[in-house]
C-alpha cells in the first residue's frame, strides 16, 4: 500500500482523483512524493488521512472543521477537549436539522392525505405550495 499513484488511491479510499486533487489544493492532503514526471504518490499515512477526511465528512463536519480535526490529530498529546466541542456542536446542528425534517414529514404527510386525487384546479398539494398560510406550521 505504499507509493500509491492518485489512481489507485482513489480507488482504495472510494473517492474521486477530482476530490483528492481538491483536498491537496486545500491543504487537507498532501502527496507523500512526486515522480520525476511530477505524478503525486501517496503512502499508507496518506490512505488513513484520506480516509479520516471520508468519514468527516459523511458525518457532516464541514472543511475548517475537518482542517482543525486533522491538527488535532496531528497532535496526539494535545487534549481532546476542542475535538469534543466541534463534535458536540456537530451534533446540535444534526438535531436541529432532524427536528426540521420532522415538521418538514408531518406538514408532507398532511399535504398529501388532504388531497382529494381531482383536478389539479383543486389540487391541495398545489394550493399549499402556492401560498404557505396554507401550511400548519413553520417550516
């Protein structure tokens, strides 16, 4: 696994060259090396760094987040409080947005079971849509 061109990198980690040549631009990754052509080569530190931006971000966590995750985990000896509280605020902003997706589904639910399957002309999910007083709540 090492000396990886960006090819089978990005096959290995599940992301595309375009991704990892972003993550590179940002500063979150960089090429262990170069050939003499100028091609990146990575090595196993480089996959689990990868890897770790992957997984960041699937749970949500933005770039300046993953940037100062990764510093953090580039010092290991450091307290994990600050690794704590970005998570814990990643973690409000997900209910927060769980709650909006439960009024979100109630407010659906209503739209579509007051809607009498007729012409469009009397169409509830139309009217909703078109005027939100319609609506039973904020959303």
């Amino acid at each position: 696994m090492s000396n990886m061109a960006i090819g089978k990198l990005a096959v290995i980690a599940a992301t595309k060259v375009q991704t990892i040549r972003y993550y590179e631009e940002i500063g979150l990754i960089r090429p262990f090396s170069r050939t003499e052509g100028g091609h990146r080569i990575y090595g196993p530190d480089d996959m689990q760094r990868l890897k770790f931006i992957r997984h960041a971000r699937e749970l949500g966590f933005g770039i300046g987040e993953i940037r100062e995750l990764l510093q953090l985990s580039d010092n290991p000896e450091t307290s994990c409080s600050t690794a704590d509280a970005i998570a814990r605020s990643q973690l409000e902003k997900v209910e927060i947005r769980l709650e909006k997706l439960r009024v979100l589904r109630k407010e659906l639910k209503r739209m579509v079971g007051e809607c009498g399957h007729g012409r469009v002309s009397h169409c509830r999910v139309i009217e909703v849509l078109s005027d939100h007083r319609h609506c039973s709540s904020e959303h």
